[in-house]
C-alpha cells in the first residue's frame, strides 16, 4: 500500500478498512506501507492503530515536494525501490473479498486489469479526456491497452524495474512540465515504450465498481 495522509482527509480511513478487509481473508499476508514523513507523525492517537494490522512501515522523505496528491504518485511510482522481491499493490481505496494468493502461473513482468475494464480504449467512457491529455503532452495515440493502475502485480525482474524507471520519470515530466498529476497516462506510456510490458489480469483482480458487473461475483478485490 502507499498512504499519504492527514487528520483533514479520509485516506487513513480507507486504507485500514482494506488491510482489514486484507488481513480476513489473508492472515498470512505480508503487508508493507510506503509513506513520507508527515504522515508517518500523522500515526498518532486512533490513527495509530494500522501498525497494529501491516507488517512494514517503510517512511520516504519527500520533503521537496508540497502536494499530498504529488507525494502520493512518487512513492507510487518508485515503490519498487523499497520492497524485496515480487509483490502485489494494491490502492487505499479497495476492500479485499477473497483469498489472493498469487497462482503459479504469473510467470510475467507486470501484471494489471484493464481500466474500467473495457477491451479497447476507444470505447471507454475516458477516452476524449484521456487522449485529450496525449496530444497535450505530445504523445502519438498508439494502443487501445489501457490499464488500471489500482492493483498491479509486479515480478522483482530486471524488465520491471525498467518499467518502473520509465513510469516514475515520465510521471515527473508531464507533471513539471503541464501540470498532469495522475500517473495513468504515464503508465500508459510506459507501457508502450516498452512494447506492452503489461499483462492483462482476470477483471475480479480489480473490480472496478460500476463497471464489469460480470466480475462481480467473483471479485477478489473491490475498488
């Protein structure tokens, strides 16, 4: 998990819910939280108690940086710096309904549902935003692969590691540079510029509510 968090928001809320929701169907789990600085003195009082549930707290000082928001996207898109091995990560906003143990056969880079989980791009409800954003950002259109980046699942390889190089300095580039501060266009072009790295997982490894209904019942995580 990645948590950037204050009394003033409801992050902190959302994230306990989905350890607990984690840890219910996953008592075994290893539960790492990447978070800067000021949220990690923010763990005070009642909102202390997470610690008692994850397994890691790993603190990152972004002490250059002012935005939550940003802070948020930077430790997203470097977390594989700060953890050992494969992993899965998964976004605060999500409640866990199953078992998640990771089938044999992800033997893939980089794992991750397809956004809204439409097939195509072009028939997703984000497309005229979203392509709207490429050509701000002067980027050819060039693939309908279009994936969420709530729940990854991410292989400790050479590959990866890559791939999360390239997302996290064009995260920075088309924030600095035009104000885009989501990270799904840059993982978007990531992925491209590196031939389609991304693997499509089952649509209940990240059911996205509202869409996909034919998940739902299998759903493994909800978001």
């Amino acid at each position: 998990y990645v948590l950037v968090s204050n009394e003033s928001d409801y992050y902190y809320e959302q994230v306990l819910l989905s350890v607990l929701s984690l840890r219910e169907y996953n008592p075994d789990a290893f539960i790492v939280m990447l978070v800067d600085i000021d949220t990690k003195n923010s763990l005070i009082g009642n909102r202390k108690k997470i610690l008692n549930v994850i397994d890691k707290l790993e603190v990152v000082d972004l002490s250059h940086l002012q935005d939550n928001k940003i802070k948020s996207r930077w430790l997203k898109t470097t977390m594989n710096k700060y953890i050992n091995g494969d992993f899965l990560y998964i976004d605060c906003d999500t409640i866990i309904t199953q078992s998640l143990l990771i089938p044999q056969n992800w033997t893939f880079d980089i794992g991750a549902v397809k956004h809204l989980h439409y097939s195509s791009l072009k028939n997703s409800p984000n497309y005229y935003s979203f392509t709207y954003n490429l050509e701000k950002c002067g980027i050819r259109y060039k693939s309908d692969e279009y994936f969420n980046g709530g729940v990854l699942y991410v292989r400790d390889t050479e590959r990866s590691n890559k791939f999360f190089s390239l997302w996290h300095d064009l995260y920075k580039l088309y924030f600095t540079k035009y104000g885009i501060s989501v990270d799904q266009l840059s993982l978007y072009e990531a992925n491209q510029r590196l031939g389609g790295i991304i693997t499509e997982l089952p649509g209940e490894w990240n059911w996205q509510i509202g869409f996909g209904l034919n998940y739902f019942a299998n759903a493994k995580i909800m978001h």
